[in-house]
C-alpha cells in the first residue's frame, strides 16, 4: 500500500505566462504557494483474485481489465506512461472539489505519479514529477495546461517559477522570513463559489490569442516582481492586495470568459466590506475566490459572504509526499 499526498496551490501572479505557447517564445514568471489543502491517493497492487485487474475510485468506480479502457484520462495515461502492466487499486480523495482552479488536475497527476512510482520502486526527484506531469497532461492528454501546477505541488513552498523560452523552468524559494510569510496568510480569505468549470476549457478560450495581448501579458509578469518586492523589502502588506486586484482587473482582460456577473458581484461585495483585492484563483470562471482583507475586516466579510463556503488555509512547503509506504 502506497499513499500519497499532494497540496493544492495559490496562484497570486503571472497567471497566463506559464503556458508554452506563451513563454516558449517570450518567457514567464509567476508566483505562487502551496496551501494544507491536499489530494490523497492510495495504490496497492491488486491481488490476482477478481475479474479485473485494475480497480479506480474517485467519483466513479471504473473496473477495466487494461489501462486502455479506463475512462479517467490522467489515470489511463499516466498508466500507460510507466508502462504499469500490473495489477493495480487506486482511490482518489481531495480536500477541495475538483474543477475550482486549485490546481486540482495537477495535485492529481503529480501524487499519481509519486504513489505508482513508489509501487514500483524507489520514488523520483520532486523536478521529475513535475517534468513527468506536465508530459502526460500537455502531451499526452492534450489539455490546454500550463507548466507551474506540477512544480509548483511538486515542491511545494512559497515559490516564484520561471519559465525560459529555452523550456527550462526554474523554481526560486521565496527569501521571505517566516513571520511575513505569516503577515500575509493572515490577510488572505478563501471563499468556495459553487461554480465548477474545467480549467482547460475555459484557458483554451483565450490562449490562442495571448500574443494578441502581448502589453497585457507583460504586464501581468511584471507584477510578479513587483509582489515579490512587496514581501522582500517590508512594504507595506496592504500593498500586496491593492496588487491582487490590480491584477485581478488586467486579467480580466484575457477574455470575457474569465469572470462573469455572479463573481462581479461576489468581488464587488467582499470590496465594499473590507477588502483591499483579490482574485478567482486558476484560470478563471468559477471555482475559488481569493480575497485581501485585513483581519480586522474579515468578520464583516464572512457576513457579506456568508452563503459562500470560507475555507480556512495556512501556506505549507513540503510539496508531493509519500506518507505511507509498504510494499
């Protein structure tokens, strides 16, 4: 038995720049965190006893006989990839639902990976899974994905990615004392809106014009340096929501698609009662909305947003882990 756990991730800035049919010619940057929100997997061989050889749980029960046959894309082709002929059980749980712009698809992919390669032997490198997840979704699912999820669950921390046009990523822990680090989270409101979307669908509607906004793209990479310097140089923390949503406006910009009159109003609420910014955290349309609030405001917005689900988080660096191990 094999289990695995894999954090969700926080995109605060350069969204959009991660996707290769951006930075493979212009470069990207974003930054990001890992939150103690996880998805679990739990792998064991499967005994030669049933009339299927692979048993997969998540929110179907797929029996199938070869990987061929099973329905669940990230499952079947990340079978296929380790070439895993055997036997084999695999139960999927998440701690937040899946389609709400956390990185889900990635924390799934990655600790998928991480628990069948401790199957099968000794588990990889964090930089593997990630490089290993980004092939089986980009190339071999043909999701319309960017490149930071699977390093970013894959290591975990509080990271800015960057990403070459040369194809190379490199991952940069923040140099932030704890004490801001715990500054920050203290200021930052997770708010689940019930709308659930597939991140590939709604980032397909508008990667293919990206170089259409070039300025904008820009734009939204610069803020990642600027974030940064927030946090480094011991401004003032306010400065990083008015940023969020700074950024939050620009993004917006990609496509109509991205936030629609339900959100609006979610943001425009949070905004008049206490808010400094904030942001749909992913590529867009539904799923979670991240806001900026000084703590002593935070009651007054749980008020305001009190049909909405707040999910509590603090940031966490350990990245994918196998927890349990006995094979």
């Amino acid at each position: 038995m094999i289990i695995s756990r894999t954090p969700f991730r926080i995109s605060f800035f350069g969204g959009g720049t991660d996707y290769p049919q951006w930075y493979l010619e212009n470069g990207g940057s974003v930054l990001s965190t890992t939150i103690d929100k996880y998805c679990w997997l739990f792998c064991r061989r499967l005994p030669p006893f049933f009339e299927h050889r692979l048993r997969i749980v998540y929110s179907k029960i797929e029996l199938c006989q070869q990987f061929d046959e099973v329905q669940h894309p990230a499952v079947r082709e990340t079978l296929r990839f380790l070439n895993f002929t055997d036997g084999v059980e695999i139960h999927h749980n998440g701690d937040l639902p899946a389609r709400s712009g956390m990185g889900s698809s990635s924390s799934f992919t990655v600790g998928l990976l991480h628990a069948l390669h401790a199957l099968k032997s000794s588990p990889p490198e964090a930089r593997q899974l990630a490089e290993e997840s980004i092939h089986i979704e980009q190339d071999m699912i043909r999701e319309t994905v960017g490149s930071q999820d699977q390093f970013s669950v894959a290591m975990g921390g509080l990271n800015q990615i960057v990403f070459h046009p040369s194809g190379d990523i490199e991952v940069i822990p923040l140099p932030v004392a704890k004490s801001r680090a715990n500054e920050l989270n203290s200021h930052l409101m997770l708010f689940y809106t019930g709308i659930r979307r597939t991140a590939s669908d709604i980032a397909g509607m508008y990667v293919k014009t990206l170089k259409e906004k070039a300025a904008l793209m820009q734009q939204m990479r610069e803020m990642v340096d600027r974030g940064i310097s927030i946090l480094t140089d011991s401004e003032d923390i306010i400065r990083f929501g008015d940023l969020l949503h700074e950024s939050w406006m620009a993004k917006r910009k990609l496509s109509p698609e991205i936030s629609n009159s339900t959100i609006d109003g979610f943001y425009h609420s949070a905004l008049k009662n206490g808010a400094i910014g904030g942001k749909i955290v992913g590529a867009g349309g539904g799923g979670f909305l991240l806001l900026f609030v000084p703590p002593e405001r935070q009651s007054e917005v749980s008020r305001e947003l009190g049909h909405l689900t707040n999910v509590p988080f603090c940031f966490e660096s350990q990245g994918s882990q196998i927890i349990f191990r006995n094979v």
